[in-house]
C-alpha cells in the first residue's frame, strides 16, 4: 500500500490557516485577471506575501515562477511550495527578519 499524497487543495488549506493563525490577512486566488498569479496572497507583517502551491513532486511553470521572481523584484515575498511544513519554516524565517 503506497502512501497517500495530499492534494493541492488540502495543501492550500493547512497553509491558510497557519498564515490565519499567525494574523495574517489571506485570500486564496481562485481566478486572477493575470496568468501564473500565485495560489495564496497575505499580508503578514506589513508585509506582501504570495504563495504558489503544488502536489508533491510537482514544479511551477515557467510563467508562475516569472511571476514569483516579479513580486520578489517588487519588494514582496513569493516562494513555491509543496508542503505546509516548508512553508511554516520559510513564514517563519520572514518574521524574524
């Protein structure tokens, strides 16, 4: 019996509610006027947040990761992930600084 992956979809969720929890003001972009924009949008710590979210084993494509590296080059903080964990320990690592 293999083991079972989790779905993007609950992926998105644990990440929600941990960005919830630490006070962070959410949205989980469902449709966006603009190709590649990433799964979830915060503001955590006066800060922009974007996060892009996969299944495990599963890559951006070309145009999300250009649209990481755009909000990056505009001062806000994007990543992809795909686990809640390595998403806590990259927010985490945020706050502090």
């Amino acid at each position: 019996m293999g083991v079972l992956l989790k779905t993007e979809a609950q992926i998105q969720k644990e990440i929600l509610d941990y960005l919830k929890f630490l006070g962070a003001w959410t949205v989980k972009v469902v449709t966006a006027n603009k190709s590649g924009v990433p799964d979830i949008l915060a503001c955590l710590g006066g800060k922009f947040v974007a996060i892009e979210v996969k299944r495990p084993g599963e890559k951006a494509r070309p145009l999300q990761l250009a649209q990481i590296r755009r909000i990056r080059s505009a001062g806000g903080t994007s990543f992809e992930t795909d686990n809640v964990e390595e998403a806590k320990r990259i927010l985490n690592e945020y706050l502090k600084n």
